[in-house]
C-alpha cells in the first residue's frame, strides 16, 4: 500500500464517525422541524414566505419531503455503518471477505433507494409548488450504484477464489 493510501484509510474511520454523528444531527433537525411545523402558526407561510393561496400542496408537500429526508437520513446511516466495516476490514489486512461483498451489495441497494427517495422530492416539489418543472436529471448517481453492484460482485468472486486457493493449500 503507497503512502497516500495508507493516509487516506488512517483519514477513513474517523471520517466516517464524523459524517455518522453529522447525519443522526440532520435526522433530528428534520424530526424537529417537521415537529415544529404541527405548532407553528401559519405554517408554511409565516417562517417560510410562501403564499399558500397559489400553492395549496406546499404545506403537506414540504412535510411530506421532511418524512423523506428522515427516511434519507436513516439510509444514509446504514450506509456509513457498512462503510465503516469495511475500512475496517482494509484496516486489518483482509478486506477480500464474502462479507464485504455484500456489505457493498447493501450499499449499493441504498444507494438505489436515496436515489428513488431524490427523484420522489423532485416530483413532490414539481407538484407542489414549481408549477411542473421537475428539476436535473444526472446519469452519475445511477453510474455510482452500477459501479458499486459490479464491485461488490469483484468481492464476491475474489473471497471465493482465495476460498478456493486456501483449500488446496
């Protein structure tokens, strides 16, 4: 392992921890907004500046997307947790385990939801109040997730095979 790759997995872990603490802040900020809106007067249109008059659906449209970036937050949670498995497993010197085959099988899969979870805000923001525009549409996520599934496949056959290799040994 070069220097820059044995920096960039001493930087990994605590990365990690930091971004885990991060996304359980930006769950409870959403819980709390989301809380808030039930008891806040003239929801969305006082703190917000929106004229719900032409916008009927942004109130239950922005709540909507709330319950959203929760479920977000809780996938992105799982995502980290197997992350940090990972780099962990890298740590130790044995990262070509059926285990982190589907550690990024699952990864890949959440990525897939959060995906599906942006487009459905797209499309709630779309209806709600952008009077039909949906928004950009970018072909990256979707190559990150296919990149993902192919690498968790690379594991898979790579764990089977030094199986195999031990076995005869």
């Amino acid at each position: 392992m070069n220097r820059t790759s044995a920096r960039a997995l001493t930087a990994a872990r605590p990365v990690i921890r930091v971004l885990t603490v991060l996304n359980i802040l930006y769950g409870l900020g959403i819980v709390a907004l989301l809380v808030a809106s039930f008891f806040t007067e003239g929801w969305p249109m006082r703190p917000l500046g929106i004229q719900l008059a032409s916008h009927p659906w942004a109130a239950a449209g922005l709540r909507t997307i709330m319950v959203i970036g929760v479920l977000g937050a809780g996938i992105v949670h799982t995502i980290l947790q197997r992350l940090l498995a990972i780099v962990d497993t890298v740590r130790d010197g044995d990262p070509f385990i059926l285990d982190n085959a589907q550690r990024l099988h699952a990864i890949a899969w959440r990525l897939v939801a959060l995906e599906v979870l942006r487009v459905l805000v797209l499309a709630i923001a779309s209806a709600a109040w952008e009077s039909g525009r949906l928004g950009e549409y970018s072909f990256t996520p979707w190559l990150a997730v296919l990149l993902l599934f192919v690498l968790s496949g690379v594991f898979a056959h790579g764990a089977r095979m030094r199986a195999d290799l031990e076995g005869t040994v």
